[in-house]
C-alpha cells in the first residue's frame, strides 16, 4: 500500500536558481496551488552539494543555466548520492536534446519557466511517483526476504523427512528384518523337525507368509531409504524403472551412462527422490504407456529427464493449492544448485532435473562414455548380494 506521499507538514524543497526573482516566482506558484512548502535556495555547486548533505529533502527544483555548472551536472551530483529524490528541471528555455538527456539521467520532469502553470501538477507528480517507488522497492524487497524464508523452511523440511525416513528405515533394518529372519531360521527348524505332518504344513504355511513379510518390510525400508544409491545412481534407478514397469505395467526405459561419474554430496539423492516423484506422478496422472528415464552429464551439467507419452498437463495442474509434489522438487533441486524444467502439451510431459557439476568434483573425464546408452538391465538375480532390496548395511 502507498502511504500518503503528502505529509502534514511542508515539502522540504531544495531549489538550484541563480536569480532571486524566480525563486519567489516558483515559491509564490506552489503556494497558490495549495502545496506548503519550506524552501531553501542556493545557487553554486558547493552550496548545492552542502545542502543535499545537510538533507533531507523531498525534492529538488533545479534551473538549468546556473554560474558554472548546469541543472544536468546537478542531477549527476544528487543521483550519486539519492538514486530516488524527485528532480525536476526548470529552465528559460530547454532544447529537445537537454530535455532527453535530463531524462536519461534520472530527472522527474522538465519545464519551462514562462509556463509555471505546470509546477505545482510537475512536482506532486514527482514526490507520489518517488514515493510509488520506494514502496514498491520495499514490497520487492519484503517479497524476497518471506521467498528466501520459504525456501529455507522448506529445505528444513526436506532434509528432515530425509533424516527421519533414514531413521525408521534403520530401525525396521535392524529391529524388525533382524527379528524377522530370526523367527524364520526358527519356523524353518520347526518345519525341518515337526512331529507330524499337519505340524509341518502348518510352519510352512507360517514361512511363506513370514516371507510375504520380510519381502513388504524390505520394500518400505528400501523406499524409504533407497540404500541401493550406494550401489550409484544408475543401478538405482535401473531397479525403480524395473519395479515401477512390474507395479503399473507401464513400459519404463532407462536411457544412462554405462559409467556413473562421482556426483557431489548429495546430488544422487535428489536425483532418485525426482525419478520417484515424476515416476508416481506418471502412475498417477498421466495415461501413459510408456516412460522413459534419461540420464546424462553434459557441458558440465547433470540432467535428469522423465518424459512420458500420457495426456499431459495444464497450468490448472501446476498450480493446484494442494499438490506439493512439484514444488517439493523445485526446492529439493535448488539445495543442490539445481533446477527443475518443466514441458507438457498433448504428446504428454516431460520433467528435466538440471544440476550444474563442479568439474573438480566428478569424473568428467568419462564425460564421451556418459552418452551411451545404457545396456538393458539384467533380469533380477535372486541371490542376496544382488537383491538390491536385500538387508543391506545401513
Ligand atoms: N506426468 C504427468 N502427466 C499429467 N499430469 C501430471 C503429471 N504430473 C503432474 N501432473 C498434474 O500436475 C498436478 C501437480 O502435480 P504434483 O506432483 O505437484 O501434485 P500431486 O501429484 O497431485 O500431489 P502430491 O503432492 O502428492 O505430489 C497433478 O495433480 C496432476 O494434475
Ligand atoms: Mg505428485
């Protein structure tokens, strides 16, 4: 909101003009419109700089021909020191080429001084557009501080669902995985010595539901906390692609380097949790029929793409109050110095992940290697060491 720009009390006016007569002209014309003012003339550099040091002032009125200087010098020295304070030039007579070059230098208004009419309109015009301004600088500047805040606080969050989902999944790794594969050696013991044979299908029947439990704690603590990314980021998203094909049916195509380079801290993370989320919304939204994952670092930048071939979406779809999972992955992209492209039309959408990589960092040497495409993924081996899913070291 603009406050008032005219205050109860007078205009503190600082007027440049060598000749007594037309300041007491100027003065009488402000006072006839109405505007109190509290003027003060001076009429050499020095003084004029003097008196802008002394300020505060709410406006300058400046002649254009003054003893060794002019009104353009003038505006020179104010705007060097006030890059807002209202300027208006008036002079006897003012060619098209001063005029333009006053404006070009930051003054409020020009005028000529056989046409005072227009003072008093000039100079309320130039205190409200100042104060039009200031305000709204101090909106923007109000905007940035609560945006950084947001981001702050959502980077916050992030990072403590990460901590959290970190947590309950070393938790479920260690208490329930431990006690689950426990009773299962004791179940298959039972199975291996029971007395009878209804006691031997009974504690079969047991394992394969103890192992139904063991295979749905091991996927909650995997999406939770994708362990696999230790492996690198490709096997892990070779795994979600896989997975997110067998769970939806929808045909899923990993495109990546044969070579993962060395990502800075943090990066993978944001990767995988990106695939995730485009990967659900995808399941979610999108009528697809397939989808495919492009990985690739190039020109010092690591990208991320999820494309698919669904109904795509509208800019009512982005901006849903209550969907916060593109949004999660705008902020979650910038604790990485990254950012999140977004296209989308009939042919369905497409989710880029972009995040500049230090050279020092990784391993750019292996940068021509990165353009393969990747082989097809193995078919999952079902032995532990290749299970990414398996009870691995937390
Ligand atoms: N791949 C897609 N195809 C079509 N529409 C999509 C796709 N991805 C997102 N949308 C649309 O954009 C909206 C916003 O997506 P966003 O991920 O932010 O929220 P959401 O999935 O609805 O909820 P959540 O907060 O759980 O993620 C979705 O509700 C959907 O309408
Ligand atoms: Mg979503």
């Amino acid at each position: 909101m603009v406050s008032d720009p005219f205050p109860a009390r007078p205009l503190r006016l600082l007027h440049l003009e060598d000749s007594e007569l037309d300041h007491e002209l100027a003065r009488a014309q402000l006072q006839r419109a109405g505007l109190g003012v509290a003027c003060r003339r001076v009429e050499t550099r020095a003084a004029f700089e003097a008196a802008l040091d002394a300020g505060p002032w709410d406006l300058v009125l400046s002649d254009y021909n003054l003893p060794g200087f002019t009104g353009i010098d003038a505006l020179r020295l104010l705007r060097a020191r006030d890059a807002d304070l209202p300027f208006v030039l008036v002079s006897g007579e003012i060619g098209e080429d001063t005029a333009v070059d006053a404006m070009r230098h930051g003054a409020s208004d020009y005028l000529l001084k056989h046409n005072l009419a227009r003072l008093a309109p000039a100079v309320e015009h130039a205190i409200e557009a100042a104060e039009s301004r200031r305000a709204r600088a101090a909106a923007d500047r109000d905007l940035q501080a609560s945006r950084a805040q947001l981001r702050a606080l959502a980077r916050h969050l992030q990072a403590s669902i990460e901590a959290e989902r970190a947590a309950i999944a070393r938790e479920i790794h260690d208490d329930v995985g431990g006690s689950l594969t426990a009773l299962k050696f004791e179940l298959d013991w039972m199975r291996r010595h029971a007395g009878s044979p209804a006691l031997a299908q009974r504690a079969q029947a047991a394992l394969e539901l103890l192992t139904h439990a063991i295979d749905a704690s091991k996927r909650v603590m995997h999406n939770l906390r994708p362990s696999i990314l230790e492996e690198g980021l490709v096997p892990a998203l070779q795994w979600m692609a896989r997975n997110f094909e067998r769970r939806t049916g929808v045909e899923c195509v990993l495109r990546a380097p044969a070579d993962t380079p060395a990502l800075p801290p943090g990066v993978p993370l944001v990767a995988y949790r990106t695939a995730q989320e485009a990967l659900t919304n995808v399941s979610k939204h999108a009528r697809a029929t397939r989808v495919v994952v492009e990985l690739a670092l190039g020109a010092g930048v690591l990208s991320l793409e999820v494309a698919d071939d669904g109904r795509g979406m509208s800019e009512d779809d982005r901006a849903k109050a209550h969907s916060f999972g593109l949004r999660g992955l705008q902020e979650r992209a910038g604790t990485v110095g990254g950012w999140i492209d977004l296209a989308s039309g009939p042919g369905g959408t497409s989710l880029i992940l972009s995040v500049p990589i230090d050279a020092d960092e990784s391993l750019l040497g292996a940068e021509p290697a990165l353009q393969r495409p990747v082989a097809p993924p193995p078919e999952p081996r079902l032995d532990r060491e290749h299970d990414p899913s398996a009870w691995t070291p937390l």
